[in-house]
C-alpha cells in the first residue's frame, strides 16, 4: 500500500524529492487513511535510501 521514489535533483539545497501520490483519481481524501498510507510509504523511502545511498537525507521538509 502506498508508494514513494526518492529522486535526485541535481540543486545543492534540495539534493531529493520524494514522489509520493496520494490517489491515482482526483477524489475527496478527507477521512481516509490516505495521507497516513503515503507518509509512511515516504518514511520507508527515506529509510531504505538512507540504507543504501552514500549521501544520506538528514532533514524531512513539508
């Protein structure tokens, strides 16, 4: 459940993104343990490139 890719950038002040989709059609989330799903889907992809990247994510920006 839920997916999220870590991304270079290439910017020195924001080497990473996270791609985390929240729906696959636009719909009312309001209620539902969607934005729950996708933050741990991004914590997972935090977590496991920090196990296997040279250049770790230190900071989380919202």
């Amino acid at each position: 459940m839920g997916t999220s890719i870590i991304v270079e950038t290439g910017h020195h002040k924001h080497p990473f993104l996270a791609h985390t989709p929240t729906m696959r059609v636009p719909m009312i989330i309001a209620g539902t343990d969607i934005p729950y799903i996708a933050m741990w889907a991004m914590l997972l992809a935090v977590r496991h490139h920090n196990q296997h990247a040279r250049q770790k994510i230190k900071l989380l920006s919202f």
